[in-house]
C-alpha cells in the first residue's frame, strides 16, 4: 500500500491539514494519509505545545469519518527529539509491505538540508510538497523524488488559531468541530 506520511504537532489540528490529506488521496496514488503526531518537533520549541495525547485525541477526532487518513502516534515510542529519518526506518522494519513517502510543506522544504541523513531520505523516499501561502519557492524542483502539489489551501495556521482562542475569538469552521468542543471543554490554549 502506498501511505503519504503527514508529520505534523499538529497544536492543534485544522482544516487544512485535513483538505491537504483528501487533496493528496483523491490526487495522487496514495490510499492513505497518515497523520503523524510529532511529540516534539527538533527545530521547534515547544512553547505552548499541547500534550501529545491531547493532540493525537484530536486528530482521532479529526480523522475518525475517514477510513483514508489514519492518526498516527508512532513517534510516541521512539527516542525524542524525533528525528524523520529515525521514524521512516522504524516504519520501513514495522510495515515492510507498505511504501511510505513523506508529506510536506514549501515552507520547510527550504531547511530540508538540515534534516538528519536528509541525503538518505531523499535517496529511498518520495516527498510530496504542498504550497504554503507566502512561500512559492520551489527548492530541488527537478528532482525525481521530490513531487509539488498544487493542492487547495486555507490561509490560517495552528499558530493562527490558538491566538484566536487566546483572544476569546472564534474558531468554528477553522477546526472540526469534535475538536473545538473539546478545546473549549478542555481548556486547552487560553
């Protein structure tokens, strides 16, 4: 099975990581998205970061009328920081029948170099760029591995809306709303 792996903090989960997971199972020859909730990002601090738990009930929240993107919290077992590469080769091990390619956006493409044995990953894996607003550079463009998607996008950001909750504002439409009941119920943000 071809699986796009959509790794993310996910803090929390919106409608446009939802609307670029459909993009990439009804567009491409992906049948599953797997929505991999990073505990810790290593290039970002965890200011403000809700429990990994927290974020994976989410996403099960979020993902839980579609059989096609399937929550994932494989990292949770693994050694932290998570590292990409770390995690792909363990999944490479776990699920040996399954062809896992990566999934992200244009504004991380720019630090792809940073990324630990990223040479490796871009050698055995497929990457799939979505196009973030603001950010149409399209580093390593004719490489063979390396995929641009044109998918819909939404102009907001996690960042976005927790400075919207924080702000007493509103954020329905922004996250499903299994989710902003349960933000709003848990009190997560404010």
């Amino acid at each position: 099975m071809n699986i796009a792996l959509f790794f993310g903090s996910f803090n929390p989960v919106h409608q446009g990581h939802l609307i670029i997971a459909s993009h990439i199972i009804n567009f491409t020859d992906h049948e599953q998205v797997w929505m991999v909730v990073s505990p810790q990002n290593p290039f970002k601090t965890n200011l403000q970061l809700a429990n990994e738990y927290e974020r994976f009930y989410m996403m099960e929240m979020a993902a839980s009328d579609n059989p096609d993107i399937v929550p994932c919290n494989i990292e949770f077992e693994l050694p932290k920081p998570s590292f990409t590469i770390d995690t792909l080769t363990y999944l490479r091990e776990r699920y040996p029948q399954h062809l896992f390619s990566i999934v992200l956006g244009s504004d991380n493409i720019k630090d792809f170099h940073r990324w630990k044995n990223y040479e490796m990953i871009l050698e055995h894996y497929r990457l799939i760029v979505y196009q973030r607003p603001g950010n149409l550079e399209k580093m390593y463009e004719n490489h063979e591995h390396i995929t641009y998607l044109n998918a819909p996008l939404l102009d907001i950001s996690s960042s976005f809306i927790r400075q919207l909750i924080r702000e007493n504002k509103s954020i329905q439409y922004l996250v499903p709303e299994q989710v902003r009941k349960y933000i709003r119920h848990s009190n997560l943000y404010s």
